[in-house]
C-alpha cells in the first residue's frame, strides 16, 4: 500500500508511493481543499492541468448538501465532480471546533447541527464510515472525537479514549476494501497522551495514521513538539498525514519531523486576499507598484496562468474585483504549492533536501 522510495539522511524526510484506487499518490504532497466538492474558483480540469493529484472533501458537508442521493445517482463524488484522481474525505470530527456544526458529543457520536438548517445530526462512527464508502472517496478518516488545544489534561485523555472506541468502531464497519481508512491519532498537547493514542491507533490495521488536533491554534513550538512525540514511535511503513499545514515554511518543518500528507485552505485563502507564492517571496497584488508591472507572477513558475497572464492585468482584476482574478490568483498559488511540493520530492530522491531547503527558504522569505 505505501512504498517508501527515499529517505534524508539527516532528517525524518521521506519520499514515497501511496497507492489508492484512483492512481499512486507520490508523498510528501499537498491536497487542496475541496470542502463542497470543489475548490473554490478552480475546476478540476485546472486541478490536473496545475499536476495536482489528491483532494480532500468534507464527507458531513457532502452528506448535509447535496446530500447522498444525489452523489450516488452520480455514480460517487469522483464521478459528480469530473474528477479522475485522489479523493480524501473529513469524517466530519473537525466540526467539534465549529460553532455552527457542534452540539455536543457523547460515546455513541458527534451531535451535529446543519448549518443550512438547524436540524439537528447524530453522526456515529458507523454512519460516518457509510457516508464516506458512498461518497467514495480514495481515502476515509476515522470519526475522532477532538479535544481544543486549551483543556485541561483529564478532558484531553476523555475525548482521546472516546477517539480509540470510534476508531475500533470505524475499523468494523468499514467494508469498502478499495477505499483505504485513515486512523487519527489525538492527544491535544500533552506528549505522554500523544504517545499512548499512536501507540493504539498503530496497533490496528490502519492504512495511514493522521495526526489530529494540531494546527488548531497552538503555539507552533507545541504542534513540533507533539509531531515529535508522535512519529518517534510511529510506523515507518505508514503514511502520516498532518491537516491543516500549508505554508511552505511549516511544510518544510513538518516534512522533516515525518510528515507525509498536507491539507489547508492557506494557498487559495491567500490568493483570495491578495497574497500571491513566488520563488522571490510572498507578493501583495493590490500593490500600486505592479500597476504597470508586465511580467508574470513568479517568473520561475510554468503554471498557465504565469505562461500568459501579467502582474499589471491580475492587479486590475483584483483591484476591479472582478471574479477572474479570483481564479488566476488561486491557479497559481495552488501550483506554486504543487511545483513546490514535486521539487521537494526530487530533491530527497537526488540526495540534496537540506541544501534545497536551505536555498528555497532564504529566497522566500523576501518581501515586496
Ligand atoms: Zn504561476
């Protein structure tokens, strides 16, 4: 299932193949975020076009609306949305930090809300796995049940048992043997609690292991930490899998703690605010200086939209707020993630990730 193709030397970096039933996913990568079935202001064509191979949906969300029924008669979610390649799906645990989803929870579910209506959801561990196998996603994650990174230890170590009962329950009604199933491992901040849930979540037949939990407002010391804690003792021939991660910097960080897969709306939010990737650093379009500024985005980025379009017509578009600049901005931040991420591939196959690193950051880091 995961094939591990290269390692750093000096770090827990590695390189290697998932395989799923929509084609080998190469780690580490990054998946845009697809919540509703698409990305916002890219189509799917663009997504393949960018060389972006894995999504991630959110499977409550798709369960909410469109609803089931209608993804079904569309033969699955690759199917509704054109989309021929990997699909990760949310059980829909991360709603515990939503104001508008999160009732409650207790040991039979999350008590959900739909923000669409009010009504009111009970979504087990069981449910979870039927809406994920019908959706059909390449990737199903275990229903956790996760605690926010500010409470106290005896409620941490409560939500991480509740998160270990699900994740047996996930595991015995998953029967989509095409599908693989992700376990997350929780244990908020707290590195003994954080051992104890990989410890469990490992000793099951998981095909990869998330890390939950991180990434929700903790100090980025602590997220390290608790990556630590935690991929010491993980599998090496699983892949681990960290959400909420997308700047290049904390990717690159988290890529040499272990980590293997990626999700964040940080590259499309920021192309949305104006915010554009470059080899050169970050650039703020809106910026009068680019009025007049004829060359492409970034000019070491081969993406379509750099081949065509200029600073000075994606600056109007933005300043007009015209919705095309909406998507030319996304499509490019998207595959200066994407390219960003295939060259840090290369670099651990060829032996030079450090150097890579070191050179990729020192140019990023430039302001306009
Ligand atoms: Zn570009």
């Amino acid at each position: 299932m995961f094939e591990i193709i290269a390692e750093d030397k000096k770090t827990r970096a590695r390189t290697g193949l998932l395989k799923t039933a929509h084609g080998k996913l190469e780690t580490p990568f990054f998946m845009p975020v697809a919540t509703k079935g698409a990305v916002k202001y890219v189509s799917a064509d663009d997504l393949k076009k960018i060389g972006a191979f894995c999504i991630i949906s959110n499977s409550f969300v798709l369960y909410l609306k469109p609803g089931l029924d209608v993804i079904s008669h569309s033969g699955g979610l690759h199917k509704f949305m054109k989309w021929n390649r990997g699909i990760f799906t949310d059980s829909g645990g991360f709603q515990c930090c939503r104001e508008s989803f999160f009732v409650k929870s207790t040991a039979e579910g999350l008590h959900l809300k739909s923000p669409f209506d009010g009504r009111a959801h009970l979504l087990t561990p069981e449910k979870s796995m039927e809406i994920q196998q019908t959706i059909g996603s390449d990737i199903a994650m275990c229903l956790d049940d996760m605690p926010s990174f500010s409470r106290d230890k005896k409620y941490v170590a409560e939500k991480t048992k509740t998160t270990h009962e699900w994740a047996e329950r996930c595991l015995a009604a998953h029967t989509d043997k095409k599908q693989l199933l992700f376990g997350i491992a929780q244990g908020g901040v707290y590195a003994d609690l954080r051992k104890k849930s990989m410890k469990f979540i490992s000793s099951h037949e998981f095909d990869g292991i998330a890390l939950g939990g991180l990434a929700i407002g903790e100090p980025l010391s602590n997220m390290h930490d608790m990556i630590t804690a935690t991929i010491e003792i993980a599998p090496r021939d699983k892949p681990r899998y960290l959400m909420g991660v997308g700047s290049p910097e904390d990717i690159f960080k988290c890529i040499t703690l272990g980590v293997d897969c990626f999700d964040s709306t940080f590259p499309t939010q920021n192309a949305r605010h104006n915010t554009l990737f470059t080899h050169k650093g970050k650039i703020k379009i809106f910026k009068g200086r680019y009025k007049h500024d004829l060359k492409p985005i970034d000019e070491e980025c081969d993406c379509p939209v750099c081949a065509k379009y200029t600073r000075s017509y994606i600056h109007h578009l933005k300043r007009m707020e015209e919705p095309l600049g909406m998507m030319l901005a996304t499509v490019h931040n998207l595959a200066f993630i994407t390219n960003f991420m295939k060259d840090i591939r290369t670099s651990l196959k060829e032996g030079r990730f450090y150097k890579f690193q070191k050179e990729f950051l020192e140019s990023f880091k430039k302001r306009d």
